[in-house]
C-alpha cells in the first residue's frame, strides 16, 4: 500500500511540474526537435560526403554560423581560443609577449613588450619570423602562430629570425613568462599643474591601478586638474569601470545598471567606498575607440556631472557579456544584458534584435531616440553613444598617409632606420629633420604605394555617367585635362602632407627605442584634443557652465571680436 501510494504521489508531482512547465516545454520540443535533426544531418554527412570531412571544423563553422544571426558580441570559444579570452579579462596571458602582423606573406614582429622574454632576449620590430618550433610560417597568419607563440610560462619557444643587415638567420630559444599587459602605460604631469593618465583597458585591477597613480600625481602639490584619457579604450570588465569611476565619485552612486530577460541578470552597480578625490576637475577624453566599459565611465562621469567629457562620439556598446563554461574546456560569450547609467539611458547604437531588408542591422532611428537629463538637469540622449561636452572633430589623414601607413613602408623605414641608428634623442624632444625626411622619400620611391584620391574617385565616377549617358565625348578634353592636373598634384602629396607622415614617422621610429610609453610621450604635446582638455580645465568658469549646462560652445563660423 504505502508502495502504491508512493508511486501515485510520484505520477502527481511529475504532472503538476508537467504542467507548470507547458510553456517552457514547447521550447524544449523545438530545440530537441532541432538538435535531433542537426545531429542526424551531421552523422549523415560525416558517412556520406563525397571527401573526408573533419567533424570539428564542420562543428565549429556550424557554431559560428548560428551565432553571427544574434550580436557580434556572442562568440563560441574553443580551448585553443581560451588563453586569447583570458587575457581580455585579465590582461594576462602565457608567452613570449610580443605583437606580431602577416607581412608578404610572413609573421613580423611589430612590437616587443618591454621587460618581456621577446625584449629580454634581442627580439626587435620588424624581424621576419622563418620558424616557430622548427615549423615553417610562410603562409601562416598571425592568428596561428600566436597560438604556438603562447603557451606555459616556463616553457621554451624556439624561433628563427630574419633581419635587416644580418646576412644570416638568427635563432632564439625564449622561455615563456606571465605576461600582464598593464591597464596604464603611461601617466605623468602634462605641464605644472595638470595630471594624464592613460588608461587602454579594464582588466581585473584597473580600478586599483587607477587608484594607485591618481595618490601619485597628487603627491604634486600644485595638481588641479586631471585628464584621463580613455581613447581608443574598448572596455572590458563592468565592475572595474565602477571601480575606476569610483575613485573620482562618492560613495553609495549608481554608477550603471544592467537589465536582462532573466531577472538575476537585472543589478544596480553602485561606488562602494570612499572616493579619492571628488572635486578636483577632471576631463575624460573619449573617441569613436572608446566603447563598452569605457562609455559606462565617460557616461557616468557625465550623468552625475562630476566632468566633462572632450572629443568625439562614443563607440555606443551598451550591451553586457558573461562567459559560459561548456564541455571539453570550451566556453562561449553571450549578451546577458543592456547596461543603462546614471540618467537612465542605454547608448546601445545598433539594434540587434531587427534586421533591415537587406539582412543587416540598423542604428537605432533618430524617431526612437530619447532625451534624459545629468544629475544637473543637463539634457543627454540615448541611442548612441556618449556626446561630449566639448567636440573635437576627428582627425582625418590624406590618402597618400594612410597607404604609407597600411602598406607597412612607414613601418618598413623605420625598421631601416632603427638598425643604422643606435641611439635617438627623448621621445619628448626626437622629431623628423628634413634630412630623415628625404631620406624616407628615397627609399620609397621605388616601392608600391598606388593610391586613389578622393577627386580621382569622384572624377572616374563622372566619367562612367558621362558615358553611359552619351556625354562622354563632348566632355572628353576637359576631363582629361582635369586627370592630369590631379595627377600632377598627386606626386605632390609627398610635400603636401609631409607634416602628417612626419608625425607616424616620428611615432613609428620612437617605439623602436622607447616602446609603447615612447609612444604615447611622443604624442602628448602636439596633441590638439590634450590641448582642448588642457583648456578646459583651465578655464574654470567654461568649467563650471558646461557642468550646470549654461555654456554653449561658438561654431567655426562664429565672428570673433577683434
């Protein structure tokens, strides 16, 4: 009896679950169904295709596939992707720590990291990369060979070199360390009185990072102003972007919440401690590179008018990501949620749940863009990105800079020049003589760097309407007059834009020596955006009415007084 009754409880409760969960199982029947068919398909194919098939690769495309439907941002990493993903969230990785390209057809060293096993052992930019481990990269891309490149710390990689002026290859044997790429590169006082700090990512410890050079630079008694430069920053972990906004907010500020279709996605991520400095003017320096968890601080830092944001137009990531463990060691990132700051507005710019006509994905229309307001009462919109306070357009290089530069001649030259000079002056004081100019100008002028400017584009366009429209002949003389006229300005170019290649010239040739801190030093000064922030801050009554929302900035077009 006391069986039976068991038994009937036993059929009552998998009925009521049964039918508390109806809904859910008219899901689970369409991805049963769905799995049932994909795996009958896949043992099909696997037993009947015409050429041998390799099941992983097969899987692993199929993956992909499916994903690339949703947003760009839900990515299935394989173990052999994993160590590429660590190093996102924790800005570490086992290697050789170096940065590499495909060139020709083979894998370059573009950069050592200072301090690290490739520097340690003599490894420079530029260095043709024959062999890794006895295995050939001709052909290889860079993806490929930065697998076998990683690997445990403590463990060797040999490598084959080839480099300029050395007529025979060179060999290392290189022990893999720890690498930790540092949130800060560089930071330091720009002038007297006003502080920089760099900051290129959000890996674990940015906030602490932060925190740590901020107590340095106010160790300088006549600090009243700080620039922190978030451009070219793609984000990273959530929680150390209210870490980093924190160090500059009180405690107990929402600093952004995240809002998900399960409700253990929906948080509210408020400043935790104490700030450490809350009034000192601060300016956040932001570009279309500068996304996710950087538009959280640039957002919140706005919202709660604490400062003011200088630039250009955020990237408008405002989607959140958690990394799931599967079997085998694989792991896959999914968008969980949306993030919303301060104001209440989400900068999500592109709407991933709807696909235009033409199987695309649109930014979100102007019709749907909504109007929030800073802790001030300052009006600021969603749908895109954060707006700076102050706008700065872009810089835009010319064609010839731009081919120059991903042709790799610039950084070809530079290879030449680093092995000729030994030493260069500070990175704060080098820069392109008219002597290494003209040297550059000769050594490219027998390398291919065929480029389209945009007046040869519009022309070109002309000429292919002129025809089909019968215009063509009656216009002929005059176009080809004006073709060679910009064909004659065209080899101009080199003397025309000479002060722009100049400056990635300079750029290129410092990290040779000095390495990404040289860099970046090198860029400081004749920075127009750094000198606009430097302005800013100051100005302090531009300061104070861009904070309360009664400063209105003059156009190019407005009459000066005179």
């Amino acid at each position: 009896m006391n069986i039976l009754k068991q038994y009937l409880t036993i059929i009552f409760l998998s009925g009521l679950i049964s039918f508390n969960a109806l809904g859910q199982n008219n899901n689970n029947f369409e991805i049963s169904k769905n799995l049932d068919i994909y795996l009958s398909l896949f043992k099909e194919l696997n037993a009947n295709y015409v050429d041998d098939i390799n099941p992983g690769d097969l899987m692993e495309s199929g993956i992909e596939a499916m994903l690339e439907s949703l947003d760009p941002y839900t990515v299935y990493i394989p173990e052999s992707r994993v160590e590429d993903y660590k190093l996102i969230t924790t800005g570490q990785y086992g290697g050789i720590g170096a940065l590499i390209h495909t060139q020709d057809g083979y894998v370059i060293i573009s950069e050592p990291y200072e301090g690290f096993p490739a520097e340690k052992v003599g490894l420079k930019a530029g260095d043709k990369v024959l062999s890794v481990n006895g295995r050939e990269t001709l052909d290889k891309n860079s993806s490929e060979v930065s697998e076998i490149l990683k690997g445990q710390p403590g463990t060797t990689v040999n490598l084959k070199i080839e480099r300029i002026k050395e007529e025979n290859p060179l060999e290392f044997e290189i022990i893999r360390e720890k690498i930790k790429i540092d949130n800060i590169p560089y930071y330091g006082m720009l002038n007297d009185h006003v502080g920089y700090i760099k900051l290129t990512g959000f890996t674990q410890n940015a906030g602490n990072e932060v925190k740590k050079v901020l107590l340095e630079l106010k160790k300088d008694e006549n600090l009243n102003g700080i620039i922190l430069d978030l451009r070219g920053n793609g984000g990273g972990l959530l929680t150390e972007a209210v870490n980093v906004t924190n160090i500059f907010v009180d405690k107990g500020k929402l600093v952004v919440s995240t809002k998900g279709r399960l409700k253990a996605r929906n948080k509210d991520h408020y400043t935790r401690y104490a700030s450490i400095d809350k009034n000192i003017p601060l300016v956040v320096l932001v570009n279309r590179g500068s996304a996710s968890a950087s538009e959280i601080v640039a957002g919140a830092i706005q919202d709660l008018d604490r400062g003011v944001v200088v630039g250009q137009k955020t990237f408008g990531k405002g989607l959140v990501q958690n990394v799931i463990p599967l079997s085998y060691n694989a792991q896959i990132k999914i968008t969980v949620a949306k993030y919303y700051i301060p104001s209440g507005r989400c900068i999500q710019a592109i709407d991933y749940s709807h696909k235009n006509g033409n199987g695309k994905y649109d930014k979100i229309p102007d019709s749907l863009i909504s109007e929030f307001q800073t802790h001030n009462g300052r009006k600021v919109y969603d749908g895109g990105g954060i707006d700076p306070d102050v706008k700065i357009e872009a810089q835009k290089f010319s064609n010839i800079s731009t081919i120059l530069f991903t042709n790799y001649l610039i950084f070809d030259y530079a290879t030449v020049f680093a092995a000729e000079h030994s030493e260069i002056p500070p990175p704060e004081q080098f820069q392109i003589s008219p002597k290494i100019y003209n040297e550059f100008v000769a050594y490219i002028a027998d390398k291919d760097y065929e480029y389209t400017t945009q007046c040869e584009e519009k022309l070109n366009a002309l000429k292919k309407a002129a025809r089909r429209e019968h215009y063509f002949t009656a216009i002929e003389n005059e176009y080809n007059t004006l073709m060679s006229a910009l064909m004659c300005n065209k080899e101009e170019d080199l003397n025309t834009f000479q002060d722009e290649i100049k400056e990635l010239l300079k750029i290129d040739i410092i990290s040779r020596y000095y390495y990404q801190e040289g860099k970046i030093i090198s860029t400081l000064y004749d920075d127009p955006e750094i000198e606009r922030a430097i302005e800013v801050l100051d100005n302090n009554s531009m300061y104070d009415a861009i904070l309360v929302g009664t400063y209105e900035e003059k156009s190019e077009e407005d009459p000066k007084e005179g």
